[in-house]
C-alpha cells in the first residue's frame, strides 16, 4: 500500500513534474530565508506600521525588512495599506492567504520547539562518530 506522499509524487510525475517550478520549492525557498517567516509570525499580532515591525525584529535592517515586506506582498501573504494622513502612513497585515499560511508556520515551529533537544542530541552524536 502506497502512502499519500508516494501518490502525490506520482500524480505530480504524470503532470510532468519539473522540480525547477515545484510549487512547494517555490514556496520554500522563499519563506525558508532569514526573515520572511519571521515577518510573517509579526504580523500575526494584527496590523502594523513599519516601524512597529523594525522594533519587534532585532537585528533586521531596514533595507531587509522592506524587501522581505515587498516579496510577501508579491506573493499575496502580505496586503500594505496606504493611509490618508499626514505625514502619509503605510500599515501591513495578512491577506487571508497569509493567515493561512503562518498557521501551517506555526505548526512548523511547535515541532520544532518539540524536536529541536533531540536533534541537537542526534547532531552532536553524528559529530562524535565523525
């Protein structure tokens, strides 16, 4: 009996799989990075300026906070929101698309926090027999 993984890598071979356009690489490669992911854990607290999410990321430069802010709009995780005020002001959230994609996130982090000791264990056993 196959598993769902070996059916679904069989169905995306019929499609004629191209692992250069997987879209889960896709999706990986780019909120793996340093920051995207972080961000993304941020603005699960609710809106907020850039600034706000400046203070909430310690050591982020501004530089990368603003691209990483700019992917994730043009992927459709993020929505910035121009305010009529002045000075003019610019606010970040989710899109419904981001909600939820920082949920499967955040499942990702649990299991880390759960996993991480045994990992640490295996990696440093791994080393001694090296």
């Amino acid at each position: 009996m196959r598993n769902t993984t070996d059916g679904r890598l069989e169905a995306w071979r019929i499609q004629g799989f191209d692992p250069a356009n997987c879209p889960v690489r896709q999706v990986l490669d780019h909120v793996s990075a340093k920051w995207p992911t972080l961000v993304l854990m941020e603005l699960g607290n609710g809106p907020q300026r850039f600034n706000a999410l400046f203070r909430g990321l310690p050591d982020i430069s501004k530089r990368m906070l603003a691209q990483s802010l700019r992917d994730l709009e043009r992927d459709g995780l993020v929505r910035r929101e121009v305010h009529d005020t002045k000075p003019p002001g610019v606010s970040y959230s989710l899109t419904p698309m981001g909600q939820s994609f920082l949920a499967r996130i955040l499942t990702l982090v649990d299991w880390a926090d759960e996993h991480m000791p045994a990992i640490l264990v295996a990696r440093e056993a791994f080393g001694a027999e090296a």
